[in-house]
C-alpha cells in the first residue's frame, strides 16, 4: 500500500511537459521585450516619463512580461496633437 501512496504523489508531483507551450511562451515573451525596447529607442525623450531612459531598459529587461507591459502602458506621455496635422476639417 505504501508503494502506490508514493507512486501517486510522485505522479501528481511531476511538472506537466508541453514543450510547444513553453515555445510560444518564451516566443512572445522576446518579441514582446524587443518591441518595448524599440519603442522606448525611438520615443523622444520629452515624452518618457521620468524623462531618463535607462530605469525603463532595465525594468523591460529585468522584470518578466510585466516590465515590458508596464512601459509600454505607462512609460510614454501621449504625443502632442499638432492642430495643423489636417486630423480637424477647418472648413465645415
């Protein structure tokens, strides 16, 4: 009796093996990191709160999925709206 008790736990202890899940996983978790990494790059720096760079590099870097998703949601101050942009019809 002793041995099935010690063979279910070792059953139902052994991690799950979905080695395509954990590709896609690790997939969008690089793409995600190189995007936010390229739009921090090319956001001029008026608009990146806190107005230095390198703490958004490192939070990207350093902090899983929610590093990247946090610059990308807060990190950046929305553009200025340029009233000449030809967005408004002046005319009506």
């Amino acid at each position: 009796m002793n041995s099935n008790l010690s063979a279910l736990v070792a059953a139902r202890t052994k991690a799950p093996s979905h080695p395509v899940l954990l590709g896609v996983a690790v997939v969008a978790e690089v793409a995600l990191k190189v995007i936010a990494l390229v739009t921090l790059s090319r956001t001029p720096r008026e608009r990146v709160r806190m107005g230095v760079r390198w703490p958004w590099a490192v939070i990207i870097v350093l902090v899983n999925t929610i590093g990247s998703v946090v610059f990308l949601v807060l990190g950046r101050k929305p553009a200025p709206v340029d009233p000449g942009d030809g967005l408004v019809d002046d005319e009506l």
